[in-house]
C-alpha cells in the first residue's frame, strides 16, 4: 500500500549514522479521531493496519531493516465540533 496523501515517513531525520542506535522511524498519521487513537493504543484498528502496512512497504523497498523494531507515531487528535445547545 503506498503512502496515503496524510501520512509521512521519515527514516534518520537527523542525518546521523545508520547505527542500530540511531536508526528511527516517524510515522506521521495526521489528525485522527479519538476512537481511532485509543484503538491505536490497544493495538488494533485501521491505524495499526496503515502503521503494519508502512512497515511492510519500507521492510520491502529496503529503507530499513527487516528486525528493525523502533517506530516513534505522532498523531494529533482532532477537535469536537462545538454541539449547538439551544
């Protein structure tokens, strides 16, 4: 599955060696409703699949190791809508 249009990866952001130490993977999945974030901490839910499927792409192309296992995922939780109590 390729990147969708809300999703960044970055691999080494900081340009440094590419040590064990050192090697990090951002996922940026964007704004996401609180369902989908709290599912995300339990391990389930549609993003731990797009969080899956970015590890396989990337284990597939070679950007990173096939053991490598730090994954950093930044997600921000999207506002409520103001209810209108009249």
């Amino acid at each position: 599955m390729a990147a969708a249009a809300s999703e960044r990866v970055e691999t080494n952001p900081a340009g440094k060696s590419d040590s064990p130490a050192s090697s990090v993977v951002i996922v940026d999945l964007g704004k996401q409703k609180r369902k989908e974030i709290k599912e995300l901490r339990k391990g389930t839910g549609k993003l731990m699949d797009e969080v899956r499927d970015t590890l396989a792409e990337l284990r597939g192309n070679g950007t990173i190791s096939s053991t490598a296992e730090p994954v950093v995922l930044i997600v921000r939780e999207k506002l409520r809508k103001p209810k209108m109590w009249f």
